[in-house]
C-alpha cells in the first residue's frame, strides 16, 4: 500500500510497502478519495511537535467504506464518508456531547489520524471506530475531504459568536488562505454583519471580494487598523477572527475589536500577546483560541456544502507529489485547499 509517511523531523517520504489494513470490531477501513494538505502538517513536519513518532499524515480525508469489522453497523461497502479529524476517548462528557476535539483523555490519546496516529495520505485508512464517520451522500470525496477541517474549524469559531453577528455589526477576518476564504462564505451565509477581510497579498483580497467580503485591506500597510476603523467607526469590530495567528496580526485584531466583542485566534502562527488590564483589549473582550469543532457541527458543514452554499477552492495532485505541495505552501503558493488523491 503506497502511503505519505512522517519518518521524524524534516523527513517526509512516499513509501509504497504497507499492508493493506484489516478491520475488526468496530474499525472501518477506508478507501481513500482525497486527503486535504494542512498548515498542521507543516507543524508536525518543520517544527517536529510529534517527536520521533513514525505514522502515515493527513487529517483531512475523505473516501468509501471498503471493508468493516464485524460489530459495525450502519455502514456497508460503497458509503461515502468524511472521517471526524480529533479522535477522543468516546466515554467522557465532552466526547458523549459529540465534542472529541475537546477530550478530557487527548494529552493521553494523541490528537487523531495524521497528527500523531495512522492517516489518510494512502491507498486505505484504518478508521479506529465507526463513530468517527460521517456520511457526505452525494458529494465527491475528492471535494468533500478539506470539510473535515478547512470548514469544520472556521464554522465552530463562527458558531461561538453567532449571537453577535448581527447586521448592524462588522465581522473581520484576517488571513485569506485554506481556512480564512471558507470562513466568508459561512459567514456571508449564516450571519448578517458585514465582512472586512484582511490580507497580504492583493490576489487573495481580490478573491475575499468575489466569495462575499464588502471591504478589504492589506494587512501588512502600517496603517492597516486605521483602514479597518474609518470603515467600522467608533464602536468597533464585534467579531474579529484571526486565521494566521501571528503577533502582528494579533495586535491588528487588539485595535480594531470593540468592547464586550469577541477576539478569536484560529490560525497557529506562534504570536504571543501581552495583557494589559488597563491597556490594549477594550473591556469586555474575550479571547479565545477554539480548536476543530463537534462531530454534529461537521454534519452541519456537509449540510451547507451539499446545498452549495459553501466550496473549498482546491488544487489536485498525485500522492507522489506530497514533499511538492508541502514545499509550495512553505512558500505560499497554494490557493485554497491542496488535495493528494491516491
């Protein structure tokens, strides 16, 4: 079975030497459709978070139900699934509440398949439990795959402040790539504030633009926040949400966030800030930094994917290709979403 397999720091190699997996009990094995390429996989790679654990990557996947052990039911040979990317323990309070990305049991577990635990960048994916599923019906595998993070991330981070995105309120997302372009299309389709979108590159403030933004700036002008606030006025930003997670992009969010508004670092930049309770947040500010989202807040995203109100813009490459695409987005240079299809 050919497979992307992580080796340790740095060192990514295409291998095509595997077994091919065999469920039992309430394991599914999957044949894979496409797997989406994540930002996370270059933390695992470059920063080598993963320690000296060899596995096969991807966590965004997507394919058919090839085989399953004898206790699964509810899924046969053919079903088109998406696979929930946190794999809690299934027994604690979080986990029965469908929320495993919040596990009381994850700094024991490991974080899920291609974070630590067998992935999807192969032939065939060893689901460890049936429950882990989520049927996506009609839609293509191959298209389907990035929901399993790309938009599943970003719709939880919306869902958190949905009471206050209301149409007399603005909304700015900062960081226009894999998750920040699904985020304006969620929010252009479940809220009524006002988008400002926020980039360093004028080709993706463009593409804020046509997926439903109704302003932009460029991110790295020094006077960015003053751009955002002759727009917004007095009062603020309600929601900011910030995809990119860097200091400087933190300290945008800090500037332009009104009071008693939410300030929502998604993306894994490594910025820091530091709490003034006198200065920087306007009272009332929370800060939260969310992680994944629910296993029924997924089936809410195939819901809104499968009336084509949302799309991942992708870029299709061979399984060979792997090292390719991860040193293209080291540069920047993939728009979007990349998928490996076996």
């Amino acid at each position: 079975m050919k497979a992307v397999r992580y080796f340790g720091h740095k060192e990514v190699r295409v291998v095509n030497d595997l077994e091919k997996p065999v469920p039992k009990g309430d394991e599914v094995l999957l044949k894979i459709g496409g797997a989406g390429v994540c930002h996370s996989d270059l933390h695992i790679i470059d920063g080598g978070i993963a320690g000296d654990a060899v596995f096969t990557l991807g966590h965004e996947n997507a394919g058919w139900v090839e085989a399953v052990g004898e206790t699964v039911k509810g899924y046969k040979k053919g079903d088109a699934v998406l696979v929930y990317g946190p794999w809690g323990c299934g027994h604690c309070k979080p986990c029965q509440q469908s929320k495993e990305n919040y596990c009381d049991h994850q700094s024991e577990l490991g974080y899920g398949g291609g974070l630590g635990l067998n992935g999807g960048m192969a032939e065939y994916m060893l689901v460890p439990s049936s429950r882990l599923l989520v049927p996506i019906y009609d839609l293509d595998p191959v298209v389907a795959a990035p929901l399993t993070d790309a938009a599943l991330t970003p719709y939880s981070a919306i869902k958190r402040s949905l009471t206050k995105l209301m149409p007399d309120e603005y909304v700015v997302v900062i960081g226009v790539g894999g998750l920040g372009h699904v985020a304006i299309q969620i929010l252009r389709e479940i809220s009524g504030s006002e988008i400002i979108a926020c980039d360093v590159t004028e080709d993706k403030l463009e593409f804020a633009k046509e997926l439903g933004a109704a302003h932009t700036v460029n991110s790295k002008d020094s006077d960015a926040a003053e751009q955002i606030l002759k727009i917004i006025g007095i009062k603020k930003a309600k929601v900011v949400l910030d995809f990119v997670g860097a200091t400087s992009t933190i300290e945008l969010g800090t500037k332009v966030v009104g009071m008693d508004g939410d300030l929502t670092i998604v993306g894994l930049g490594g910025g820091y800030y530091q709490y003034g309770s006198m200065n920087g947040l306007p009272f009332g500010v929370t800060m939260t930094n969310p992680y994944w989202g629910s296993r029924t807040e997924l089936m809410e995203v195939i819901g809104l994917a499968r009336q084509g109100k949302i799309h991942i813009e992708i870029e299709k490459f061979d399984l060979e290709q792997a090292n390719e695409v991860y040193d293209k987005m080291r540069q920047g240079k993939i728009k979007g979403r990349a998928v490996l299809i076996p």
